[in-house]
C-alpha cells in the first residue's frame, strides 16, 4: 500500500497554480445529466479520484465522458438511456447522490442508492429527499435505494432549509432546471460552488436567479442544452497552499486564486502573522518572521470559515505561539486528526465541538494515518514542518480532492514523495540536511468514463 513520505523543516517558496473546484466539479456534473442535446465541454477540470468515480456513474447511465486534454471533460447525456445508478458507485462518494433529482427530473423517475464518502459526521440526504417531494416527488427508501418517481413531472415549489446545505442546494437547482413552475429555495447555501452551479445551469439555457444569497429561484424550462464552461479555481486548495507557506515558514505565490472566495482565509492568515496581497494573477503568502500567532476560529457556512479548512489550519496552529481553539458547527466528527497530530508532539484535545492546539516549537515526523480527503492534507503539511521522517497512510483519500498534490509541493522545494516504502536517500536526507527526494509520482492523465 502507498503512502505519503515526507522530510520536513524546508520552508515551500515559489509559484504554485491551481486546478479547478472540486466540489463544483461534482455538482456540474450532476447536473449535465438534464441536458437532453448538445455536448458540454468542461474546461479547467481537476484529474482527482472522485470525477473518476463520477465520470463512471454518468457512464453507467448511459451518458459520454472523455478528456480532450489533460483538464478539458466533454460531457454527452443525450444518449442517457439508464435511471438506476450502480450502488457500487454511489456508496464511494456523497456528491454522487446528486444525480438523482436531474434524472428525476429529465425522465420521471429514478433509483439511487443512498451515498457514502468520507467520515465526517452525518450528512443526511433528507433535504434532498423532502425538497423533491415538495417538488411532486413520490419517494421510498427500500434495501439501500432511494426510489423516486414523478410521472406527470416535477413541479415548482417552495423549500425551506431547515439548515443550509451546498449539496442540496446545488441538487435541488439542477432538478428545478426541469419542473413546471417557479422554485424557491430559503436558507439555500451561499458559497461560491452554488455560484458556479448556477451559472453552468444557466449556460446550458436554465434560468437561476440569486445564486450566492439565501434566497434563490429557479424558474423551470422545457429543455436544456449542452454549453461550454470554465470551472473556476479551488478555494480549499488555495487555501491548504497558503497553510504550506505558513506552517514551513515560506513564501508563495498561488497563481489564479480568487480573493472574494477567501476572504475569511485571509483574516486568519493575517492574524497568524503572514503577509498577504493578491494583484490580477494570483495571491502571494510569506511569512514575517517570527513563530506564528496563535487564533481562534469557527468553522461554518458560507460567508464564515470554511469547514474543510479548520483541519488544515490546526496542521499550521500546532506550532504557533499560544492558544487557539477551533470551533466546528458544521460536521460533528471532523476532529480525528487530532489524535495523529499528537503522534508528532502537538499539544492538542477536544472538547465536544472544539479542539484546543496549545502551540509547541516543533514536531517530529511520525507514522500517522489520514481519516479523510482534509485529515490527509493536514498531516501532509505537518510532515513538511516537522523534524525528520513522516509517513502519513490515507492516500486515497488525498486523491479524492488534490490533484498532483505532492508534485506540486515539490515544486515548492517539499520533500515529499509516494511509495510503498521510504528510501534509504530519503533516510539520509532526514538527518544530514541533504536534496529533496524524487516524488514516484502517480500518473496524472487519469483515463476517466468512456
């Protein structure tokens, strides 16, 4: 099994650029299952492990994926002859679950079976179920399936989050695209995937408005047809490039990064100690000097701090100068990489949705294990501020969200590097000061559907 080998106390300096929004990604794809003519080409898609997955399910529909290109996707679903979407799929990863409502939608009836993805917590999919009802949708839930059906079509209504919710949000608009009517969604997710959701459902000829705001109406049409459309940068990898500066003490320059996504990102960097600036092409990150400040922080939605950041964050926290306190008010069991910071001497603990990171001067590398695709970055990042050897399992996860993760970071000046086993190289460098390793890299021009 491969794992993730690191050489830390290197500071990451140079010019790093950005593959395109995950999350977004997955949503778009979902919801180019209602074009009925046409090809979506998909520019600035990221080569990660959960398009793959996604690619495939569209596959199994019947629908056409190929790269024309490294990051160019060219979508076809107007060939889509399947409504069942295969369980073994579907269980992988949660977004997955977002086909249901467009294919609903396109042909009135639908079977998903019900997701899987990183633990994390619980994230029930009854939004998504009781949005569709309200929406006309007549839905049974029997041996792990999800059974949908709406013969006479979905219709618009309105639906009221109890809690906001991205995936629902995105999963409900792209269903809406197609029913009779107006829908209204409240306390719908303001981040910025919804933004781009909305903005390809209206190149593909829907009419989405208020995309980004609490309040959001989806006017239903007839048809939809396939479009080109940029995917935009990802603010979560934006975001763990500029830990990698701070926790290693570095100075980078993270090209296409767009400062409205970040700006609760930049505050806590600020507070940290660092500096940061943007200009037309990007945002640099470089430390001041000095350790880095202790702060606190709450994850929670759009607009406050990202929740796939605060473990990111803790990675860089554990070496600051004081106390910080991270607050979780989105996912409930998003704090099982505290236990494998400790591994390498933080000085952390939780207490109920808070994890307290007493700052200590320096961390030693260490066998540690990654729970989930941000758990597995963390460790990442703390391997390359430690003293000496990290190993960090969890792989898989790592390839879920971050495409050419440790390449990039070599070209950073990271010593990082994935294989079954350490070198003895590696070892050598560890204790006499010496080159980065290789990285055995994996093969980044993933064949992705058919």
């Amino acid at each position: 099994m491969e794992k993730i080998f690191t050489v830390g106390e290197r500071p990451l300096n140079g010019e790093v650029a950005l593959s395109g929004r995950k999350n977004a990604t997955l949503a778009i794809l979902a919801a180019a299952l209602v074009a009925d003519s046409g090809q979506n080409v998909l520019s600035n898609v990221p080569q990660i492990s959960d398009v793959r997955v996604m690619t495939e399910i569209l596959a199994g529909l019947g629908v056409h994926a190929r790269f024309a290109g490294k990051n160019t996707l060219i979508v076809d679903s107007t060939g889509m002859h399947s409504t069942r979407a295969p369980y073994e799929l579907i269980t992988k990863m949660r977004a997955s679950f977002s086909v249901l409502g467009p294919i609903l939608a396109r042909f009135g009836t639908a079977s998903v079976a019900l997701p899987g993805g990183c633990d994390i917590g619980a994230r029930p999919v009854d939004f998504h179920l009781k949005g569709l009802e309200l929406m006309g949708a007549k839905i049974e839930v029997e041996h792990g399936f999800v059974e949908a059906s709406a013969p006479n079509g979905l219709h618009g209504a309105k639906i009221l989050f109890d809690r906001s919710s991205v995936g629902a949000t995105t999963h409900l608009m792209a269903a809406a695209a197609l029913a009779k009517g107006t829908t209204q969604i409240l306390n719908a997710a303001a981040e910025p995937d919804v933004v781009t959701c909305a903005g390809f459902i209206n190149a593909m000829g829907g009419k989405v408005r208020g995309a980004g705001t609490r309040s959001i109406e989806i006017e239903g049409v007839p048809s939809l047809r396939g479009a080109a459309f940029a995917v935009e940068t990802d603010r979560i990898e934006a975001g763990t490039f500029a830990v990698a500066a701070a926790i290693t003490g570095g100075d980078v320059y993270i090209r296409d990064a767009v400062e409205d996504h970040l700006a609760p990102v930049v505050l806590k960097l600020e507070e940290m100690g660092m500096f940061v600036s943007f200009d037309a092409g990007g945002m640099r990150v470089r430390t001041v000097g000095g350790r880095l400040k202790a702060v606190n922080i709450e994850a929670s939605p759009h607009p406050g701090f990202p929740t796939d950041l605060q473990p990111i964050f803790a990675a860089a926290l554990a070496l600051a100068d004081g106390t910080s306190v991270i607050t979780e008010t989105v996912y409930e069991r998003r704090f099982k990489y505290v236990d494998e910071l400790a591994r390498m001497g933080a000085d952390t603990k939780t207490n109920g949705n808070a994890a307290v990171i007493h700052g200590v001067e320096r961390l030693s590398g260490a066998p540690t294990a990654g729970t989930d695709l941000r758990a597995t970055a963390a460790l990442v990042l703390a391997g390359l501020a430690a003293q000496g050897m990290s190993e960090i399992s969890g792989v898989q996860y790592l390839d879920r969200g971050y495409e050419d993760f440790e390449a990039k970071l070599q070209s950073l000046g990271g010593n990082v590097w994935r294989a079954a086993q350490p070198s003895k190289e590696a070892g050598a460098s560890s204790s006499d000061g010496g080159s980065a390793v290789p990285i055995a890299q994996k093969t980044s021009n993933i064949p992705l559907g058919s």
